[in-house]
C-alpha cells in the first residue's frame, strides 16, 4: 500500500466540499434546492403583496382625485375589460408554472422563455382580436372614448406576457418579487403625477403608463431570476408539448374567471333587490374579504415549490400538504377573529360614517374568510396536480350552488342572504376541492405500494 505522507489544509477541504455541494446542487431542480425559510418567504410575499396593494390603492385614489366622473366610469369600464383579456394572455401560467419548471428540469429559464413566447402567441391571436371587436363595438355606439381606453388597454395584456412571477416563485424569491413589483408601481404613480396635464385630457393613456411601469418592473425581476444561483441549469427531465402547456393553462385560467365572477355575482344579484346604499355596504365588506384572500395566496406561493417537488410521492407530499393545510387554517382562525372584531370599525373608518349592514354581515364574512382559508390549500393545489380541469369544474359546481342559493335568499333575507350564499357555496368547493386531493394522495400512495411490491419481487 502506499500513503501519502501530505494531509489537506481545513482551506483546501472546505474549497474542495464547496465544490462538491455545487456539483451536487446542479443535479437538482430549482425547487429542491436550498429554499429560504418558510417564514422569511411567507413575510417576503406578504410583503411584496401588501406593497403592491399599498401602491396601489395610492394610484387609484390619485385617479379619482383628477379624473371627473364621466372619466373615471370610462376608465373603470375599460378596466373591467382588460383585465379579464390579461387572466386569458397570462394562460394560468401563475399557478401551472412552479409545477412545469419542475417536471420540465433542465435550464428553468428555456421553460420561462417558451412560456413567454406561448403567452405572446395568445395574446396576438385571442386577445388583440377580442380587444378590437370590443373597442369597434363602443366606437359605434358612439362611447369613442371608451374604445380608445380598451385598445390602449391591450399594452396591459402584452405586459403581462413578460411576468415571471411564477419563476420566483418556484425558486423562492420572495423579496426579489417585491422589490421589482414595487419599482413597477413606484415608476407608474411617478408618472401619473409629473403627467397630471396629460392624464386629465387623454384618458388612454393612463394603460399605457401603467404597462410601462410594469414592463419595466417585469423585465427588472426577469434579469435578478437570470442571474440567481438557483436557477443553474440542471439535467433535462421532460419535454413539454405545446398543446399541453395550451391546455392546462387554459383550464387554469378558466378556473380563474370562474372564481373571480362567483366572488362577484352576489353583488350584481343584490342590486335587483335592495337599495344602492345597501349594496355599498355590503362591497365594502366583501371587498376587504378579497383582499384577505391575497394573504391566503401569500401563503401558497410560500409551499407551493416543496409541494409541487413532491407531487410524485405520496408520502412525503402528505406530509408536506399537513403542514401547509395547518399553517392555512391557523391563518383562517386568526384572519376571522380579526374580521369579526375589527371589520366594522375598519369599513367605518373607511367611509367616515355608520354602517349597519356592513355590521350584519361582517360575522358572516368572518366564517366566509375561515371555511376558504381550510378550503385553498386543496383548491389551489389541484391545477399543480394535473387537475387543471377539475379545478374548473369544482369551481363551475360551487358557483352554480351560489346561485341557485342566492335566487332563494337573497330577495328574502338581502344582504344577509348573500353572505350566507358565499358561506354555503364556500363550504361546498371546500368538500369538494378536499376529497379530490385526499383521493389524489390515496391513489398515489397505492402506486407507490404497488411499485415496491413489484422491486421487491424482481
């Protein structure tokens, strides 16, 4: 035998380990790398969230201060239209994304940019087309201004196609997404207050200021995701086809719509059968149960890179999902208690005034708010499971029970029957979404016994 008579220095062993943690890092995909905390990435996209809201509301109040009415209902119908042409464009890549640079492996920035290119394809060829009948369809009917908004509104849609989003948070950067979306609103409310002039007197081009903001945000995250460490490239594990990429996007983002108008119907139902001052009480309420949600989302965004790494392995993604599930519902009995209490004064606050409706029905929103934060970590989940068309259809279900329940309570009980609707058809797509999930783990659990059953006896 012969030894060597030279030993390593502590430095060159630790330079030689650093060498091999990084070649042993390159072999993994994004979401099994070193992720940060749970909780620093929990406040980070809490953070990034709360700011964009933040911001957002300062832009929207600056608009209304300039704006007259008549411009403001222009820009608001405008709006409305524009962002259900974005949710088509960005074609459900913020909830199937996590789940296609993992399976994808290989260079995560390949997937991104084919994602990128698909989003545009879309876009184009979808929503230019739809934002061209919609603005001829104003322009004749003699809403000129309207239609100039709506097509000016179509550089929201192309900015949207550059939105990385899903990429930070596949690899966990949740301050990265902060800082970037925080630039793009920052540069949008800068603009808005040095072009007063121009705002006020063409209304068009509050869109296009807002999608430079934005782009401008986007392309500063998509070069911070380019040089990150955690998204070298490791070994290719799967080739997406296009039309796979098309499909379960499309499902995602129909599930979207679907979500966000059965969030929306009872207010529209409320209008036929109680008066407007009603109705704005009960938006109001309904309106600050929308923006807890965006705290539920926080918290799926923060698990969704581990969830969807062990989405092959039954055992480890339960045990993973327990976690999460009760994080979400510790967040949901918090998240009431705080409805329930502070609500009202919050709504009063608000509006300078006394409420007594909000004051009925914000209990009831309370429980909205905890049956949904039990009932996301199973929905939410379910489009990064390959259950992009059940997640559509437990949506499409639970909002075809909202309104059935709302055509029988609300015009006897009002207000406070449409909450209860939101309750009933809450709880429904909380069973539903559950025992699709926990069917989901069961089966998998069964292929892995199977499997091992079969190495064994090989």
């Amino acid at each position: 035998m012969i030894s060597s008579s030279k030993t390593s220095s502590p430095k060159a062993s630790s330079h030689r380990q650093n060498g091999l943690d990084r070649n042993a890092n390159l072999g993994k995909l994004p979401s099994e790398r070193a992720l940060p905390p749970v909780w620093a990435r929990f406040f980070g996209y809490l953070s990034a969230d709360g700011l964009t809201y933040l911001l957002g509301f300062a832009v929207y109040g600056w608009l209304i201060r300039i704006l007259a009415d008549r411009q403001y209902g222009q820009l608001s119908i405008a709006t409305s239209i524009y962002q259900v042409l974005m949710v088509i464009g960005a074609l459900g890549l913020d909830l199937t994304g996590p789940r296609l640079v993992e399976e994808a492996g290989g260079d995560p920035i390949e997937v991104v940019q084919r994602g990128e290119r698909i989003r545009l394809a879309v876009s184009l060829a979808v929503c230019g087309p739809v934002t061209a009948a919609l603005a001829m369809v104003y322009w004749r009917r003699g809403h000129s201004d309207v239609a100039a908004v709506i097509v000016a509104g179509f550089a929201m849609v192309l900015s949207r196609t550059v939105d990385v989003s899903y990429l930070a948070v596949a690899l966990g950067m949740p301050g990265t997404l902060a800082r970037t979306r925080a630039f793009g609103l920052g540069l949008y409310l800068a603009a808005l207050l040095v072009l007063r002039p121009v705002v006020v007197r063409w209304v068009w081009a509050i869109p296009l200021l807002n999608a430079a903001g934005m782009y401008a945000g986007r392309i500063q995250l998509w070069r911070a995701l380019r040089r990150h460490p955690r998204a070298a490239a490791g070994p290719p594990r799967r080739q997406f086809l296009t039309s796979e990429i098309v499909l379960s996007g499309a499902k995602a983002s129909s599930g979207m719509l679907l979500l966000l108008a059965y969030q929306t119907l009872d207010v529209i139902l409320l209008a036929k059968y109680v008066p407007t001052g009603s109705v704005g009480q009960y938006a109001m309420v309904s309106r600050l149960y929308l923006f807890g949600t965006a705290v539920l989302t926080c918290l799926l965004n923060t698990f969704l890179p581990e969830l969807v790494s062990a989405a092959s392995d039954g055992e480890l993604l339960a045990r993973r999902f327990k976690r999460f599930a009760l994080a979400s519902a510790g967040l949901g009995l918090v998240g009431a208690a705080l409805f329930w209490t502070l609500g009202p004064m919050a709504c009063e606050a608000l509006g300078h005034r006394h409420l007594p409706v909000t004051r009925q029905v914000t209990p009831l929103y309370a429980l909205v708010f905890l049956v949904m934060a039990i009932c996301n970590p199973f929905l939410s989940l379910l489009p990064s499971l390959h259950k992009s068309g059940t997640y559509v259809g437990g949506i499409a279900a639970a909002a075809t029970v909202l309104c059935v329940v709302d055509l029988f309570l609300v015009p006897r009980f009002g207000p406070i029957g449409a909450a209860a609707g939101q309750l009933i058809a809450n709880f429904f797509l909380a069973v539903f979404a559950a025992g699709v999930f926990l069917s989901f783990v069961r089966d998998l659990k069964k292929t892995s016994a199977i499997h091992l059953a079969h190495g064994y006896s090989s």
